[in-house]
C-alpha cells in the first residue's frame, strides 16, 4: 500500500512523474475535483449532507420527490445544484491540457456542473448528467441552466415550463432511484480498460454503479488523490491526500 501524501508540492512531483510514464490516461472524478472552485461536495464535514434542510438532500434529489413535490425540488435545485459563477480550477484545466496533448483519453465524472467542459475538455463522460441541459418532458426540448435560472418560463408553484408546449421540464442528471446511461456507462468502462494510468480523483469511490467502474482497470499505475482514504487506496501506487488543485498544479 502507497503512503499517502500530504504535502502538496510532493503530491504534485509524483502525480508529474506518473503522468510523463504514461501514454494513455484516464481521470475518474467525483465532486471532490469542484470544491476547489467553490461547488460544496456531499459527504465531507461542510458537505450537503451535514447541512440541514426541510428535506434531506438524498430525499430531494430523488425521482420521487421530483415527481411528488417539484417546486420544493426546484427550490433545492436552483439553489444548491447550479453554480454558474464557479470557475474551473487547476484540476480542471491540468486535464484538458493533458487532452490536447494527446495523453489523457477521457474524463469520466460523477459531477454535472460542467466545469470539466468550461476548461476545454472535449471527451468528457458525465455519469450523473448536467445541469447545463434541461428537457421538456413532453417535447423533448432542452433548456440550459442560465434559462432556469433565469425563472421566465414557470408555474405559480416557480416549477419551469417548456414554452414551446406547457410540459414540465426535468433536469438531464440522474436522480436518486434513476438508471444511470448505458452508453455513458459502455464508453467509461472502454476508456477505463484502454488506460495505461487511471487516476482517480475527488471521489470516495461509495457510490454505485460509479464507482464500480474502477475495476475494470488493468493499466500499469492507479493513482489516486482525495483528501479523505477511499476504497481502492490499498491498491495504488500513489496516493495524494491533499487538495486536488494543488496535486495538479504541475
């Protein structure tokens, strides 16, 4: 088992030298890679789970609570699943870089914030959707996340309404009690199969299916950076325990 890092600048040495080995790369991401630039995560001590609301968190971002109460789901989802001020941070940035240089093959993200596009990533596999597309139930029309936002378009209960055709639109992320994607899921388990260095960052690899994804690599090198143990890190060769940003700022 790899000792975990906690110095940033030796994190970041050691994830450059297994990124400069490396040939085919593959990011596995969850919400831990956005709270550098300001998006709370869910499980960690200031997380939207310790946080106290009318409803839990797991119960709002669930497909029942959407279909039984909309505006209260809406109310939650405005205020705590868009963040259109956030920007991406050097995680986000560091890969795409790694991307146009031909090293990185995918991204694959539990996250819908859409910050991993926002910094140039083009092959960018969202498990759990995006905020940034939002579907007229009835017409298929899709509306962004500035649109629902916006609030032009809703209810007397403040629940968005597609103008087109009056239906009711849903979000296009996956909600607690929803399948995740299958072509989604084929492409990550390709990618992930395909990868020379899997790394793995952001994540405390407890959610499934995504999480189940990590065993389908067979590469040369599993690192893995989060600030709190997950999982798999009695199976990697490098173990960072120290802010995400920090680690990729090489």
């Amino acid at each position: 088992m790899a000792q975990a890092i906690t110095d940033p600048m030796e994190a970041a040495a050691q994830l450059k030298a297994c990124v400069d080995a490396a040939e085919r790369i593959v990011f596995f991401g969850g919400a831990g890679v956005s709270t550098a630039s300001g998006i709370p995560d869910f499980r960690s001590e200031n997380g939207l789970y310790h946080q106290k609301f009318k409803y839990p968190p797991e119960t709002m971002l669930g497909h029942q609570f959407f279909c039984e109460h909309t505006a209260e789901f809406y109310e939650f989802y405005r205020d705590r699943m868009i963040a259109l001020g956030a920007k991406p941070n050097r995680a986000h940035t560091k890969l795409a870089e790694l991307e146009a240089a031909g090293k990185l093959t995918a991204v694959i993200t539990q996250n819908i914030d859409g910050l991993h596009q926002a910094a140039g990533s083009k092959n960018v596999l969202e498990l759990h959707g995006s905020v940034h597309r939002n579907i007229c139930q009835r017409c298929g029309a899709s509306y962004s996340a500035e649109w629902i936002v916006a609030r032009e378009h809703e209810d007397e209960r403040g629940v968005p309404v597609c103008p087109a055709c009056g239906g009711r639109i849903k979000p296009d992320v996956v909600l607690y009690g929803e399948s995740l994607d299958g072509d989604v899921i084929d492409a990550s388990v390709e990618a992930i199969k395909g990868a020379d260095l899997l790394i793995i960052g952001g994540t405390s690899l407890v959610v499934y299916p995504a999480a189940g994804l990590v065993r389908y690599f067979c590469g040369n090198k599993l690192a893995i950076v989060n600030m709190q143990p997950t999982p798999q890190d009695a199976a990697a060769d490098l173990v960072c325990a120290c802010d995400i940003a920090k680690a990729f700022d090489f």
